[in-house]
C-alpha cells in the first residue's frame, strides 16, 4: 500500500523553527536538518507502521508514531505522525531533548 504524506502547518513550522536555530551555531546543520528529514520521508510512503509509538500517544485520540533522522551520530529528531487511511499527517517535529508535544501544542 502506499500512502500520502502532508506535512501541518505546525511541522512546517518546527522545521523553521529548527533550521533558524542550527543556523545560528552550526550553518551546515541547518542543511542538513532539512535534507535528512525529505530523505526520511519516503519511509512513511511505503511503511509508516514499522515506525514506533510515540511517547506522546497517551495525550491523542488517534494512534501517534515517530520518525526518527539524524543529522548527527547518536541524536535523533522526531517527526510525529498519525495515520489516517491512506493518509500520514506529519503534525510535528522535535529535537533531542525537547518536551513531548500536547494536542493543544500542534497547529494543523
């Protein structure tokens, strides 16, 4: 089965998010947030449920998993998704070490 993904605005807005702040301590980082995560992103086309139950499933309705990339050795980021049919709504990303995200905390 293959499955469309949509990014929310709120993962749009984690992205920038991350990317301004590796920008500001590490140039290259920011590029390379940005390439990791599109070069992840096939993964949830094809199999979305080989990735795991994120932490943050306790606070939503609907069943919550994680993506995780690297852009450096040893500290995963998590894009957050739901699957919804043959739709994968990415609804956030998070850096190592950052608090779990709440239903209130995701801009659609």
């Amino acid at each position: 089965m293959s499955y469309t993904v949509e990014l929310t605005e709120g993962a749009y807005g984690d992205l920038d998010r991350l990317t301004a702040a590796l920008a500001e301590v590490w140039p290259d980082g920011s590029d390379r947030i940005t390439a990791r995560f599109y070069a992840a992103l096939p993964r949830l086309e094809s199999f979305p449920l080989s990735c795991g139950l994120a932490y943050e499933d306790r606070y939503f309705p609907d069943e919550v998993r994680h993506l995780l990339f690297e852009i450096r050795k040893g500290r995963p980021y998590r894009a957050l998704f739901t699957i919804q049919g043959d739709r994968v709504r990415v609804l956030a990303i998070r850096a190592p070490g950052e608090k779990p995200v709440k239903p209130e905390g995701i801009a659609t």
